[in-house]
C-alpha cells in the first residue's frame, strides 16, 4: 500500500520540507508512479518510529542537563 505526499504529511505530522530531507537522507524511498511521489506505508511506519525515537531522545537529553 502506498499513500500521497500528502497523506504522509499529515499522518508523520511534519512538514514537507522534512520528508524531503528524510528522502534525501535514505530514510525512506520514495516511488514515482505518473509523476506523483509515493510512499511505502511500511517504510511509514518505521520512519515513525524513527522520529519518535529521536524526539524522545532529544526531551531526555534536555531534561538531564535541566536537573
């Protein structure tokens, strides 16, 4: 199953220009089909879980030096 750029965005709830730096960073593939980019709803996930994972690692980080 594939989803729209759009699609994307709205379900990671980041921006456009932060998929295309994940894309360009080989986080996720991307797949044109009739000049539309689309995105392998497993490499979603796992770019998910990704992002959650640094986010939670950079508020742990930040707690640390606060204490």
């Amino acid at each position: 199953m594939y989803l729209k750029v759009g699609s994307v965005l709205e379900v990671l709830g980041i921006t456009e220009a932060e998929l295309d730096e994940c894309r360009l960073k080989r986080m996720i593939r991307v797949k044109v089909v009739q000049k539309q980019m689309l995105y392998n709803l497993y490499d979603l996930v796992m770019l998910s879980e990704k992002l959650r994972r640094r986010k939670l690692q950079r508020e742990l980080s930040l707690s640390l030096i606060h204490i």
